[in-house]
C-alpha cells in the first residue's frame, strides 16, 4: 500500500485522529474505584438510564476486531435457494455444463486467444452474459447465488473464458445494474445482458493500479453543460479491445459545499460509439490467453450528461462497490478450479503405479490430498456464505468479500501447484491442462485488488472499527451514570480477560455437539485477536496505519478465523440435515479449526512479543539493506576478502 493510501486512510481515521487514544481497561478500572456511596446510588439510577450500546456491526470480520463475534451473519449457514429458483438455475446451469463437458476445448482456445464464436453465441443465448440482470431487461434474474455456481462452472472449465465473462458482468457493467437511473438501465442492460454488447470496467491507468484514488483520466463539462469532454487513457482492461460499452472513472472538477473547487473521481457509461475511443493490441500475458486485455485511450470523448453515473465526485464509492460486489465470484470460480485439480489429482494417483502400489496408498499423496480438499471446503465455505447474506439484503460483507477472494485465490494456487506434484511429469505437460491452469490462475492473486493490498484493507477496516468502539467508551466514561449498563459490560469483559478467565464469545451452542471444541478454539482465538486489536491501538495510536508487517498478521488471523466460523457453520448445517457427507465435512472442519487456531495463535503472538517483533525489525533491517544495493547484499561464497 502506497503512503498515499496511509495519508488518505489516515484522513479517514475519524476516530484516532483527534485524541490519543486512553487504554480503556484503566480508565475502567478508575471508573469501579469511586466511593462505594456513589457507586450505589449510581446503580439505584441504573433502571431509569437508557442502556446505551457499543456501535453495532452485522459484519462477522468487523465484530472480531472489537473481541466480539456477531453471529448473525453466519450462523445457520445461508440456505437461500427456494425450488423454484434450483429450477430456474438448472435451465442454465445445464446447458451450461453441457457446453463446457462437449464443445469448449480451453487448451485450443487458448491458443487461438478466444472462444470459438459458436461458444460465445451458444453462452449468450442461455443468458450467460446477463446472469443477474433481472428479466424485464432481458437478464436471466439469478441472484448471488445462483450466479455463484455458474461462476464455479466457469472456472471449472476455463479461467479465460472466465474472464471475459466476468469481466463483462461481474464489473463491466455491473455499476449500470447497481447504481443506474431507470433510463440508463432501459438503455443499456438489453443489450448487455444478452451479449449484443460488450462492457468492460476502466479503473487502472499507469499511475492509478492498486492506488486506484490516483488516477488521472479527466472529464470536464462543456461550456453549454449538455456534456462532459473525456481525456486519458487506462490499462490492463479486460475485455477493452472488444468492448462496446465502458464503464470510466475519471476526475471532474466539482464545487464542495464550502464553495472550493477540487477533483474529485466521477463514472461514466461510455460508448465506443461516441468517438475517440481506441484500443489498444491484446496484450501477451502469462495466462489467461483466451481473454483478451487492452489499454483503452480516451481523447476528447464527448459524454452526455445523462451518461453520469451515480452522484458527481461519487465515482470512487461507485468502483469500489462494483469491486465489493464481485469478489465473492472470483472465491466461486476458484472453488470451481479446484475441484477439477482435484478430480485431476485423484484420477491420476487412483490409477499411477509406483514402487509395486497406486501411488494413492502412500501417506505423502493422502496428506496433499486431504489438504487440497480442506482448501476448496473452505472457499467454497466462504463463498456462499457471501453471496447468501448478500442475497439476505447484507449491505454490510465488504470485509469477507475480500477475504474470499484473498483465500479462494491462494488456496486455488496451492491446489493446482500440489496437482502437479502428484501428477509429477505429467503435470508439467500442457497436454495434461494443468499447466495452462497454474498460469491461468496467477492473476487472481493480482487482479481485482492484489491480495496484498486487500489485507491491508481488511486490517485498516477493522481497526477503525474497533478504533470507533474504543472511542464509544471513552465518551461513555464521560457520563458514567448514564452509561453504566455498557461500562459494566465491558469492564467484567476486561477483567475476566486480564484474569485469564474469558473464554471468549461462547459460540458452542450453534454448532452440532460434536464440533464444540472447535467452536471453543473460535471463541479463544476472538477473544485474543480482540485484545490484540486494543493493544496495538493503544501501543501505536494512529501510526498503526504505518505498521504493515503487523497488519498483514492481523489480516491473516482474520482470514483463519473466518475459515474456522463458516466451516463450523457449514458443517453444523450438514450435520443437522443428516447429509451423507456429514462426517467427512465435521472430520475436515476439526482439523481446520485445530490447524487454524494455532495460526491464529502464533501470528497475534507476532505482534505482542518481544522477541518476534524483534524478528519484523530484522526483516525490515534485512529489506533496506537489499534496496540500497538494488539486489542481494551478502558476499558470494567463492569471495575470500
Ligand atoms: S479491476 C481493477 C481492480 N482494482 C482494484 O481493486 C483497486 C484496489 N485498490 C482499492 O481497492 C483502493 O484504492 C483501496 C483504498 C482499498 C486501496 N468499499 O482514502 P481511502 C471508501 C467501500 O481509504 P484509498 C481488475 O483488476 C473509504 O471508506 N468503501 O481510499 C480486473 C472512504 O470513504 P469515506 C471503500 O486510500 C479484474 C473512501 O472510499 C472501500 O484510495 C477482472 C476513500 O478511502 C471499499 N472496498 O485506497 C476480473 N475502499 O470518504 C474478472 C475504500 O466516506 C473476474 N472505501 O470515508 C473474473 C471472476 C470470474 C467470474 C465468473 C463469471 C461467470
């Protein structure tokens, strides 16, 4: 993350800008100590006082930042398909499969650069490019959901054509369908939702990639006010050859309501129609060849006014809902990639002979497998997770978003990589398609927000959460009298902390019995990520922002955390349906829980002990070294003196 992106956050860090954060725990602990007449007569009040509350969050990620687990989010887990929607899926999802299974070859589109056009117009006409457009725009009307199993296909077929799909719908013209006026969605969804047209989404220019606040493409209004004059240009943009609608950003001079005039980021609905819109060449990527990425220039591009999307100087909010709303469909492509690794992977060692046995019996192929299937339980876990509170009306998943994309992403790069392991030789042969996945699959740890920069975001979220919790009390203690219902709350909380005697938020009584201690790891793991969010407030204030080699273990105990609850929930949900496979996912979930937790324990420690912080100063001592010389800084070991 850029210092910009520190400068801005900082900005945005209401809460530890002002004051410098007290250490609640003391000033609760001074609250308790008034003389005891005071302290009874306070309590006599305490009927007649409004029991005020810490700020409240549905988000399960945000909640754990504050040492709380707010479980409505992921307790039951989501069952939101009624029949009548498993059956409108299916009139997709089957033609769909069939498609995949007998006409599309990816290791030949691949080397053409695209689909063949019998492909592309057979997935238009089952609607493919309009899956959660509703009907009245000639849209299949799918929701999260359902979307998210045929993202699944997709990347359990092939991930470039995965792209030009998602990167059409997903993104492209994804702020049409969320942040469009009435006229701009008769317009434009017809022709997008059934593939006559083509969108892309144009946020990344040279200097604005994952400081997409940076960007520099610029629209001024016209003398006469009817339109907007578009100039820049953008790049990496999937689908920006073949597009015939765009969705921009770019600044616009606006005047704020003290009368000032500044920049801020606008989106326009774009038509390569309008003139001066030019693509450039497919680029020559690493993977995801059947797709095709461009720069896109804009040069004095005339845009309507009614082509404004959303608010004026709202762009940014705009981009990053798009981006919000689409990442739990890249966790479903992952998942889908998986699975096919998988079926590759069992295939092959079912069948390799090797010192006299199918290479299936040894302890070193069952290990890689089982984890590779832990890996794809726990993406597919999170995403449907996502996508179901989505389609409950949650506008509060931005945090788990990311984590799925972050996790669908890593997990589907180790899959694959074991894959080629156990198939060995093969695996590294393009005809085994293999291969082409590992390239193909590389992106997805860059695009859509790099995972880097997507921990940060969900470290920084959370911590301005908890900062604003924190900040809560502090008013609080101001009128203890009128607060002491959430005062006394959360001093027992601290107290039984400092004791040892939390054992966290209980969470064993949503699981199926058998999972309980799994849930109590949760509930402990909760309770120290919590503290360790306060301590380090406490201990850095607002120079947190700064402190990435901390935030980045944070996020990593968020994520762990988060595999551990939706896995519980999935699982307990299993369970109580008697599902066949329920022994096997309550097998998997005890060891992610065990395995996890651990993480969870050693990264928090990172961040608190001495001798571990010692380690990150190293590192970063290390780090410097290697930048002043441009490259390694150690001598070579043939040189003597
Ligand atoms: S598309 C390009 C992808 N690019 C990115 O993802 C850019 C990454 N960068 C960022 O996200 C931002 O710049 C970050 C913020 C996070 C770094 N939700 O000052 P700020 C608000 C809601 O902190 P910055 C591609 O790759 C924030 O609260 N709000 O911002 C193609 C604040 O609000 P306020 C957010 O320091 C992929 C304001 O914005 C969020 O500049 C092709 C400013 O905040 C958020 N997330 O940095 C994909 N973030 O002013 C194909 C910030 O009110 C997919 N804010 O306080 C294929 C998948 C397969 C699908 C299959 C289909 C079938």
């Amino acid at each position: 993350m850029s210092t910009m992106m520190s400068v801005r956050f900082l900005r945005h860090f209401n809460v530890l800008k002002s004051t410098k954060l007290v250490y609640p725990h003391m000033r609760l602990m001074s609250a308790q100590a008034q003389p005891l007449e005071q302290v009874k007569e306070e309590k006599s009040n305490k009927r007649e006082v409004k029991k005020e509350k810490l700020p409240e969050t549905n988000s399960f990620i945000m909640s754990i930042f504050s040492g709380q687990a707010n479980v409505n989010q992921v307790f039951p887990y989501p069952d939101v398909l009624t029949e009548d929607q498993v059956e409108t899926l299916n009139m997709v999802r089957e033609p769909t499969l069939k498609l995949f299974n007998e006409m599309h070859d990816p290791l030949v589109a691949e080397l053409n650069g695209k689909a063949d056009d019998k492909t592309i117009q057979m997935l238009k006409d089952m609607g493919s490019f309009g899956l959660m457009v509703p009907t009245k725009y000639e849209g299949a009307g799918l929701n999260n959901t359902q979307y998210a199993t045929l993202a699944e296909l997709s990347g359990q077929s092939d991930l470039g054509l995965a792209v030009t799909l998602g990167a059409h719908q997903s993104i492209g013209y994804k702020g049409i369908l969320l942040f469009g006026n009435e006229k701009q969605k008769d317009k434009y969804l017809p022709d997008l939702a059934t593939g006559r047209k083509t969108a892309c989404f144009c946020l990344t220019e040279p200097s604005a990639g994952s400081d997409a606040g940076s960007l520099r493409c610029k629209a001024v209004l016209s003398p006469d006010g009817s339109h907007y004059i578009l100039n820049g240009s953008k790049i990496w943009i999937s689908n920006g050859g073949l597009a015939d609608i765009f969705t921009v950003f770019a600044r616009t001079p606006v005047i704020t309501s003290s009368g000032e005039e500044k920049e801020k980021v606008t989106a326009f609905i774009v038509e390569r129609a309008f003139g001066g819109v030019t693509s450039g060449p497919d680029e020559k990527k690493m993977g995801i060849k059947t797709s095709n990425t461009a720069h896109v220039y804009f040069e004095n591009v005339k845009i309507p006014v009614e082509n404004v999307l959303g608010e004026i100087g709202n762009g940014f909010k705009i981009a990053m809902n798009v981006l919000n709303s689409g990442r739990f469909g890249m966790g479903a492509s992952m998942s889908g990639t998986m699975k096919l690794c998988i079926a590759k992977a069992t295939d092959f060692a079912n069948n390799r002979i090797q010192f006299g046995d199918k290479i299936a019996s040894f302890g070193t192929i069952q290990e890689k497998i089982a984890r590779m299937a832990l890996a794809q339980y726990i993406t597919e876990s999170m995403t449907y997770m996502v996508a179901g509170n989505m389609d409950k009306g949650s506008t509060e998943f931005q945090l788990e978003a990311a984590i799925s994309k972050v996790f669908g992403s890593e997990a589907a790069w180790f899959v694959c990589d074991e894959t080629i392991q156990i198939l060995g030789g093969s695996g590294y042969m393009r005809e085994t398609g293999v291969e082409k996945i590992m390239r193909d699959l590389r992106i997805f740890r860059i695009f859509e927000g790099t995972n880097d920069i997507l921990r940060l975001f969900v470290a920084l979220t959370g911590i301005q959460n908890a900062g604003s919790h924190l900040k809560e009390l502090q008013k609080a203690m101001k009128n203890p009298v009128a607060n002491l219902g959430m005062i006394f709350d959360e001093s027992t909380k601290r107290v039984f902390r400092a004791v040892g005697l939390s054992s966290g938020p209980s969470l064993t009584e949503f699981v199926s019995p058998e999972l309980a201690p799994s849930a109590a790891l949760v509930s402990k793991s909760v309770t120290n990520f919590g503290a360790t969010v306060e301590h380090l407030l406490f201990k850095y204030n607002k120079k947190i922002i700064h402190e990435q080699f901390l935030l980045n273990r944070l996020a990593n105990s968020a994520i762990d955390i988060y595999s551990m609850i939706v896995t519980l929930s999935r699982a307990t949900r299993s369970v109580q349906k008697n599902f066949p496979s329920a022994q096997h996912e309550v097998n998997m979930v005890k060891v992610i829980c065990n395995e996890a937790s651990s993480r969870v324990h050693q990264n928090l420690v990172a961040c608190r002990s001495s001798e571990k912080l010692n380690d990150l100063k190293n590192l970063k001592k290390i780090s410097e070294s290697l930048f002043v010389n441009n490259g390694v800084s150690h001598r070579h070991p043939i040189e003597r003196d």
